[in-house]
C-alpha cells in the first residue's frame, strides 16, 4: 500500500536499540527551487554540522587583516 508523505509525518524510527529519529523532522526541501545559502544553513544547522563555507569565511578574515 502506497502511503503518502504527509501521512508519515510524525512517526518514530526505530532501530532494534531504541528510538532513532523521527519522519519528516528536516528542513523542508524543493528539488524544484534554487538551493541558496539560506536554505544550506539551515540544512547545515540541522544536521549538527558547519558548513564548507566556514572555512572559506575564515580565511577571508584572516586575509583582510593582513
């Protein structure tokens, strides 16, 4: 039976070692629309993770301030 997404919404992942996340929990995302800084931020953010532009902002300062 095919199920839709929305439906799943909510529902808990299990493994046979406990609870490991939840359906749909992510940011949202449109494969239609342009994926923009923003939106990889938040991606980032959920994740846990910094982004790959967080080293190229830090080496921009480190440059600026020579």
């Amino acid at each position: 039976m095919l199920r839709s997404m929305n439906d799943l919404e909510g529902y808990a992942i299990r493994a046979t070692d406990g609870n490991i996340g939840h359906v749909k929990d992510s940011p949202p995302y449109d494969s239609a629309a342009q994926l923009d800084r923003e939106q990889e931020t938040g991606i980032y953010k959920h994740y846990g993770r910094a982004g790959y532009w967080a080293a190229e902002d830090k080496r921009e300062a480190a440059i600026s301030r020579h």
